[in-house]
C-alpha cells in the first residue's frame, strides 16, 4: 500500500516500506501542470507502475483546502 501526505511544498510517500519526498517542483515537471491542479492520482501514477487507483481523482488544491 501507497500512503501519500500533500503539503505546500510537495509529498511525502510510503511506498513499500520506503519514505522519500516528491517535491513540488519535481511534480510539477513530471506531469506538466502547476502544483495546485496535480490529482492525487497524477502523483500515485509517478510512484507506481500499476496503481489501483479508487474513488474520484482530488486536486491537491482540495486537498490542502480540507486538512
């Protein structure tokens, strides 16, 4: 299981036992919009090859609105 964690400045993920941060700009760059308008769907397509992506996809903007 993938745990992702959105803050301003980018996300920390447990992946496999693993934690390492994804910044905001390297997102950014991978994905090609601003921060913002990323889904938490983008960001756990860059961590996994085949995620099993659940529910509707959320913009970080919404997320960070309600934490």
């Amino acid at each position: 299981m993938t745990v992702l964690s959105f803050d301003e400045d980018g996300v920390d993920v447990v992946y496999d036992g693993t934690e390492f941060r994804l910044e905001k700009s390297l997102i950014e760059e991978a994905i090609g919009k601003s921060y913002p308008d990323v889904t938490d769907h983008e960001v756990l397509k860059i961590v996994e090859k085949h995620p099993a992506l659940n529910g509707e996809p959320r913009r970080v903007r919404d997320i960070l609105k309600s934490s």
